[in-house]
C-alpha cells in the first residue's frame, strides 16, 4: 500500500496483488492510513484506489481459513473480523 498526498488530497493506493484482499497486515495499514488522514486537518478529501485490476477481494479467506482450522487461533479470527468490521 502507498500513501501519498497531493494539495489537500490524501492518496491511498491499494497494492497487495492478486486481489487485494484484507488481511490482517492489509487491514491494519489501511486504517492508520485513515486515521492519518483524519488527524490531518489539511487534508479534505481521502482518495482510495487500486494499482490492480481489482479493487479489493474483501476478507483474505486463506487467512480466515488458517485460523479457523486451528482452534487455539478461532479468538484471532473473531477479532480480525471486528478490525474489519
């Protein structure tokens, strides 16, 4: 993911080929770009986009699917699904 800003426009690039799904490290750098975006009060305007041909898969379900088949890691999963939520 890139971050770049242009006047009083925050750029967010998505970049986390093949589709760009949220996982967990995804997940977490999107939203402190968000946050940044939201402490700045230069920026007016918060511009989300994907350097890919998809914009984004949603939920990583390899990721998902690692966690739910091991019991001990079912609360991690639980709460990467708030973060997204």
């Amino acid at each position: 993911m890139r971050v770049s800003r242009r006047g009083a426009v925050a750029v967010v690039v998505l970049a986390s080929p093949p589709v760009n799904a949220l996982g967990t490290a995804l997940s977490a750098a999107l939203g402190a770009a968000v946050e940044a975006a939201a402490a700045d009060p230069a920026v007016r305007v918060l511009h989300l986009r994907s350097e890919l041909r998809s914009f984004c898969a949603g939920a990583d379900l390899a990721e998902m699917r690692e966690r739910l088949g091991d019991p001990a890691r079912v609360e991690a999963q639980v709460a990467a699904v708030r973060e997204l939520q």
